[in-house]
C-alpha cells in the first residue's frame, strides 16, 4: 500500500557522517527543522571511548537508506532553483509530503540500518506465516483426498452383489426326455488256435 507520508516522520531517513560517511539517524531537531546541531554527540557509542564525547558533526543532506526517493539530489535541486539555504532545503524535502512504499514509522533511538533490519524480520515473519498456512492447507487437502480415495476404494472392493434367487415355481414342468436304452454288448469268441500243442 502506498502512503503519503513525509520523510521526517521515516525510520529510514538518514544523513552521512561527514567524517565517516556512516549513516545515521537524524536527531528530533533534524527532523523537523532540518538543521543537524553542531557538536552531536551519540550516547554510548563514543562516551565510553572519549571523556567528554567527542563531537559528532553531521551532513545537513538527507539520504533515504533504502533508496525509495533521491533526497540528496532534491536538496540540491531546491538550493539552486529555489535559492534555499542548506538547511532550509534540507526541511523543505524532509518535510514534503509524498507516496511512498518503502515508508516505514521511524522508532526513537534506533538508526536506519536498525530500521532496515527491523523491516526484513518483519517480512520474514510475514513469509513463515504465509508458509505455515499453506503446509496447512496442503495437509487439509491431503488428508480429504486420502479419505475420498479410502472411501472408493473400500467400496470398489466390498462383495459383489448377490444376485436375485427367483421363488417363484415354475407353472409347467417340462416333460421328462426319454433316452433310448443301449444296446447289450456282443462279447468276441475266445481265440483258439489250431494245431499247437504246448
């Protein structure tokens, strides 16, 4: 779904490091105004290094971390045909509301990248979820195929009909048939032979 939205209220607005060129979240102040405050100062990632933190001085040009929308290239478009300041253009872009698909709400303390992250486990959430529900209709499907096809089956090879046994008699019972009566066998005269003695 596209939103209309404006960049300041994004998780993946950023702005480089000047040092660095690290991209890093925009401070509330940034956010609104445009104007990054001289001497940042990131809590925990240098004061455990440095005493006192040693200052962070960031870019005032925005940069989306995800690429949706060329938001360096507009600030320097409206520095030149609009004749803003830096920082005023840098409020003017961050500010201007547009639609968007990458938006994202930007959550308090987490960078960009942090965004980023965030934003891929949720899909991948959204993936494993959409992948349980069709294993679980392919078992549904399955399982209802395999009780049709045992239902046939059993049927197919149930006995066969017995077939009708009539109980009705018959109104006339037909006339015996007479066989002629066979003839006695003739038996042959004994051999006898002539003129041989044992």
């Amino acid at each position: 779904m596209v939103k209309v939205k404006c960049c300041a209220e994004c998780g993946f607005l950023g702005v480089r490091h000047r040092e660095t060129g690290e991209l890093v979240g925009p401070g509330e102040e940034q956010r609104e105004t445009g104007s990054p405050p001289e001497g940042r100062s990131i809590p925990g990632l240098l004061a455990e290094k440095f005493s006192p933190p040693e200052p962070i001085t960031l870019d005032i040009a925005p940069v989306c971390a995800v690429g949706a929308c060329d938001l360096r290239k507009e600030w320097q478009e409206c520095q030149k045909v609009q004749k803003l300041a830096p920082t005023a253009a840098a409020e003017k872009v961050i500010q201007q509301p547009r639609k968007c698909k990458r938006f994202t709400a930007g959550l308090p303390g987490l960078n960009p990248k942090e965004h980023i992250n965030m934003n891929l486990l949720q899909r991948q959430q959204v993936w494993n979820t959409m992948i349980t529900i069709g294993v679980a209709i392919v078992v549904v499907i399955g399982t209802l195929a395999a009780a049709i096809v045992g239902a046939y089956i059993s049927k197919s090879s149930a006995s066969p009909p017995t077939p009708a046994v009539s109980t009705q008699q018959p109104t006339s019972v037909p006339a015996p048939v007479s066989q002629p009566t066979p003839e006695p066998i003739k038996t042959l005269p004994p051999l006898t032979t002539k003129g041989k003695s044992r």
